[in-house]
C-alpha cells in the first residue's frame, strides 16, 4: 500500500512540475499584438508539422524555465505561424522556427545555435542595456577577462557616441557592447586622443580610424570576430555577413604534430604577423576535416591544404602547389588580394545546375546510406511505376501498328474467324446433299440391266 502511494504521489509532483515548466512558456494567439510592447518578448514561431520546431520544444521549456528561475525581465512564448499568418508575415518569419526578441518597437533575430545557453546568452545580452557602462579598472578587467572580443566607447558626450549607441542598437544581436571613462582603462592602454571606439581582443587592442576603416557600422561587424578562430558551417555563414574572405586551413585535428599541425601553426602565424596587411580583408581559421568544404565547393579538398572562399559569390581559391613555408603562405594570399589567383566556382547559371543535381544526389546517398529500405521504398517504387508505364505506352504503340498492318493485309484475327465460320457454315449446308448423291452413285452403278430398265 505505501508503494502505491509513492508511486501516485510521484507520479502527481510530475505532472505538477511539467505544468509549471510549461506555464513559463506561454502559447500566443492575435491579441498578442496589442499587448507586447509593456514587456519583453521571446518568441518562437513554429508550424506545428515542421520537424526542427518539434525538435526545438524541450530545449525552449528550458529557456523559459531558466529565464523565469533567474528572474529575468523577458517573457518566453511560442505562436503558431500558420493559425497567425498576418502577425507572423508582421513580424517578418519566413521560415521555421524563428526565434525573435521583441523589445519596445525593435524585433531583434536570433540566427545563432538553438541551444539553451546561447538562446538564453542572446536574450539577457539584448533585453539588458544597449551599452553598459564599465565604471571601474576591476569592472573593465573582469570584462575582458569573461569576452573575447570587447568593444568600448571611450571618452564623454559626443557625435561618435551617438553613432556608437546607433550602431551598438543594431548590432547588439551580435556581441556586448560598453563604455567607459579614461579612468577606467587599464594601465597598459594608451589612446592618442579621445573620445575613441575600441576593441579589444587577440591579446592586444585596436582603434577604429574613421578615415581608414570606413563606415563604424561595417567596422565593428569585421572586428566582431577574434583575428584566427575554429570554423564550422554555422561559423562560416555568421563571417559571410562581415564581407571579408575566409582563409581556412583544413586538417586532422587528430593529427596535430604531422603537416595539419604545420599548416595549422602557419595560418596562426599569419593571422597574427599580417594583421595590419591583411585583417580588413580576410579572415583567418581552421576546419576539422574536409567533409564539408567538399560539399561546399562540390569538389575534393586535400587535407592538409589551404582554401580561401568568397562567401558573397561562392567562389573559391586553391593554392596550385602545396603550401608548406610562410612565404609560399603570404604568396597565395596576396595574389588572391591582387585578382592573379584563379578563381573557382561561383554562382552563374552552369554552377547553379550543378549545385542542383549534386544537392540531390547527395540527397539520394545520404537516405540510402542511413536506412536502404526506405531509400529503395522511396525511389525504388516510384522508378518501378514510371517503368511499367512507359512500357504500357511503348507496347500499346506495337499492338497498334500490328493492328494497322494485318488490316492493310486483310488478315486480322476477328476477319480470319469470320471467313472460317462461313466456311463451317457452308460445309454444313451442302454436306448432306453432297453425301447421298455420293451413296446413291454406287448403287446404280451395282444394278442388274433388267432393274435399271424397271427404273
């Protein structure tokens, strides 16, 4: 009996617990709209048949348990696009699930990995202040300490600090964004006039010049990344955004005292030695395997080797020799900075058929490599159909001519069986007669003289 009773009883704390942690994320409907300006909003729009939504529903009850835990400001909710399409079509979603913090008027994307910390990183970074202020030495340094990239406004009221605060409300999606007094610096920091925008990180710190580096929007969105980084597909979309090219040294990381290693130290080395060549152009990192590089550029990539994409346009750059000193390194890259490096690839109409039919027959291989029943199922029947079909058509077009042919010849199958009947016919009507004239012949040819004359 005190079993049954502990099992009911945990069984009525689950299924309490499991309400709670859904209260916390709160199903949307159109009133929605009306509402969501008093506060601060997470919201995932899904379809309800979409896969990657279903996959996403456990990992967003964490988000709204944890931002409702930490006592966060923002509220966590979910809306089905397809029973909301005007609001969803308001709000911009054009795939699913999109995530987006909606903030006063601004409606902020989420475009980073759907996983709870990064989710829940995103939405305390964006639903905090645009620039927070670091007040003291102890404040700035534990900041950098805790951020690999820095970005800092450094100096009083000013026109860069309007333009920083814009910039900072735009790009706030991306990474923290501060400001600080001269007091506040560390010592080794010494700027030659103030007010300045800053960025820290590789180790060192760098000055935005707005007459060298342009615009500080397009600035700040190329210095957002550390100088020489690990690169994956989610990486590589993110650096196509900041217009630089990527230099990638593809290797085997378990591989990391043989000529991966070698290459690997060298891109390091140039990341960092030819900063100032080369770090308004290009970007600098690494990939664990070629896997995906060759489904990038639908080709064979050495490992190791060295690739420089143009994510804008799809192009791509190969050394013509293997790259084994900094020099032959350095070479490569400028003479892709120079236009003498043959390009590769691209988006013109040849490239993009042949992305088409590779696209599907990766996807033919992929299905039949992971399950080659429902490979066969899927294209095997549909290949089957199409095959009876065209040899009902082909057949049905033989039978035909044969058809027209005997007609020609007078010889089809239903004349020949009309004539043999007829002929049937007429044999049954002529053979009684035929036959007693045949009987009666022997018979007078058998008679006496005297019984013919009786006759």
């Amino acid at each position: 009996m005190a079993e049954v009773k502990a099992s009911f009883f945990c069984g009525v704390l689950t299924v309490f617990l499991s309400s709670a942690v859904l209260a916390v994320v709160e199903d949307l409907d159109d009133t929605f709209k009306d509402t969501r300006v008093d506060d601060i909003w997470l919201v995932d729009f899904y379809a309800p048949w979409c896969g990657y939504c279903k996959k996403l529903e456990p990992v967003w009850s964490d988000v709204g348990a944890e931002l409702k835990r930490s006592g966060s400001p923002v509220r966590v909710g979910k809306m089905d696009a397809t029973a909301y399409p005007g609001i969803a079509s308001e709000f911009g979603v054009r795939g699913y699930p999109t995530i987006k913090l909606l903030k006063g008027d601004l409606a902020y994307n989420y475009k980073g990995p759907r996983t709870k910390d990064d989710v829940i990183e995103f939405a305390n970074r964006v639903a905090g202040p645009t620039v927070r202020a670091l007040p003291s030495k102890q404040m700035f340094e534990h900041m950098m300490k805790r951020h690999d990239v820095l970005f800092v406004y450094i100096g009083g009221e000013s026109p860069l600090k309007e333009k920083y605060i814009d910039v900072a409300t735009e790009l706030v999606v991306y990474t923290y964004f501060f400001s600080a007094s001269e007091d506040a610096l560390p010592e080794s920091v010494a700027l030659p006039e103030l007010p300045a925008v800053v960025v820290f990180k590789d180790g060192a710190y760098f000055t935005y010049d707005e007459y060298e580096d342009g615009s500080l929007s397009s600035w700040v969105n190329k210095e957002r990344f550390q100088g020489y980084l690990q690169i994956d597909g989610f990486t590589l979309y993110e650096l196509g955004e900041t217009g630089k090219l990527v230099a990638i040294a593809v290797i085997d990381e378990k591989d990391p005292t043989g000529d991966s290693g070698r290459l690997k130290t060298l891109i390091q080395r140039v990341a960092r030695e030819y900063r100032e060549q080369f770090n308004r152009d290009f970007q600098f990192g690494h990939m664990d395997g070629n896997d995906y590089i060759n489904s990038l550029i639908m080709g064979e990539v050495a490992v190791p080797s060295v690739v420089i994409l143009n994510t804008s346009n799809e192009q791509y750059f190969l050394p013509s020799e293997p790259t084994e000193t900094m020099e032959q390194l350095v070479q490569f890259i400028n003479s892709v900075l120079n236009g003498s490096a043959q390009a590769c690839g691209g988006d013109g109409f040849v490239q993009r058929v042949k992305r088409v039919a590779f696209d599907a027959r990766s996807t033919v291989m992929s299905v039949f490599r992971s399950s080659p029943v429902l490979g066969c199922f899927l294209f095997g029947l549909p290949l089957g159909v199409i095959s009876l079909m065209c040899y009902g058509i082909c057949t049905a077009d033989d039978s035909a001519d044969d058809v027209e042919l005997l007609k020609k010849e007078g010889l089809t199958d239903e004349e020949e069986e009309e004539e043999e009947e007829e002929q049937r016919r007429a044999a049954e009507l002529e053979g009684p007669g035929g036959g007693e004239q045949e009987e009666e012949e022997p018979d007078t040819q058998d008679k006496a003289p005297e019984e013919k004359k009786r006759d």
